[in-house]
C-alpha cells in the first residue's frame, strides 16, 4: 500500500512542468521582487536561477518561466539580458511558457516606461514562445511603453519609485494568474 503511495507521488513530480525564476542575483529591486514572487509559490516548484550566470543548456531546460527584466536607463534591457539575445534568438521556444516582470519608473521615464518587458517578450514571441501574465494599464501614467499593447502589458509592471505600496497586491494577483497558466 505504502510503495502505491509512493509511485503516485513519483508520477506526479514526474509529470509537473519544470519552473525557472530568472532574475539578477545582484540587483537589489529586482531581487527583492524575486523573493516575493518566488515565496507565492509551493516549496520546491520554482527553482531560482541567476540571470547572469546560467547557460544556454540550463536556460532551455525548463517548461515555464519568470523573468525578470527591469528598464535600464532610456528603455534599455539590462547588460546580462541583452548578451544573452544573440542565444536567445536563434532559440526554439515552442511549448514553453514565459511570465515576465520587471521594474520602471512612470514619472521619470515615461516615454519608455518598462520598455524592457516588451522588448524581450517579442523576442520571446519571435522565438515560438508563449506569453502569459498580461496586467492592465490602469493605474499608471505614461506617454509610451513598449510594454503596452491596447491596454494590457505584456507582464506585470512594477514602479517601485512612485507606486511601492501597490507592489505586493500586484505581485499577490499576477501570481495567483500565472500558476493557473503555467499548469
């Protein structure tokens, strides 16, 4: 009876969709968003992966994804997510699945608020890849955002320079959408 058990529990692991949470180890904002996002999800179904040091062998060797991908300067992806778009690009993504979050600021960028986000999921999209955990427009003010597509983002866009106290119910709802996308 017990080795029954057993077996039904191996099938099921076995049967899961592997997760990966990219995001640089190194980046304060970025990591902390990480941290919380990751701490919504069941012990041991996401694994942590350092945005800045994987391979492309360990990259493609997930189901589903969560990157992180902060707005750096004017609009930019950050410097270990751009080296990586020449591998990515020549990547086929058919049948995985991709969650993206990233950070911006509205009121100090606002010609290319969380561009970063938009940029890597047409990429992504480009690459057979499948985006989920599209997030409204409303409650954030900006002129254009490459993130922005009607009006939904692309991911979940976070401002934690002028909308902080927004960012755990955020994180709370756009998790709880993204796991029932992931199965």
């Amino acid at each position: 009876m017990q080795q029954t058990a057993f077996l039904n529990t191996d099938k099921k692991k076995l049967m899961m969709k592997s997760t990966g949470l990219f995001y640089s180890f190194n980046s304060k904002k970025s990591k902390a968003i990480a941290e919380k996002i990751f701490s919504e999800f069941p012990e041991g179904s996401v694994k942590k992966v350092n945005a800045e040091t994987f391979t492309d062998e360990e990259f493609l060797s997930f189901d589903n994804y969560i990157l992180g991908v902060p707005t750096w300067f004017d609009g930019e992806l950050p410097n270990y997510w751009d080296e990586f778009v020449p591998a990515l690009e020549d990547m086929d993504l058919s049948g995985k699945t991709f969650a993206i979050y990233g950070l911006g600021d509205q009121k100090g960028y606002p010609e290319n608020f969380a561009d970063s986000i938009g940029i890597m999921a047409g990429i992504i999209e480009k690459c057979g890849g499948k985006i989920i955990g599209t997030t409204s427009v409303e409650g954030y003010t900006f002129e254009s955002s490459l993130a922005a597509r009607g009006n939904s983002f692309t991911g979940l866009v976070l401002d934690q320079e002028n909308q902080p106290r927004l960012t755990s119910k955020r994180i709370k709802d756009w998790v709880a959408q993204i796991r029932e996308d992931f199965k």
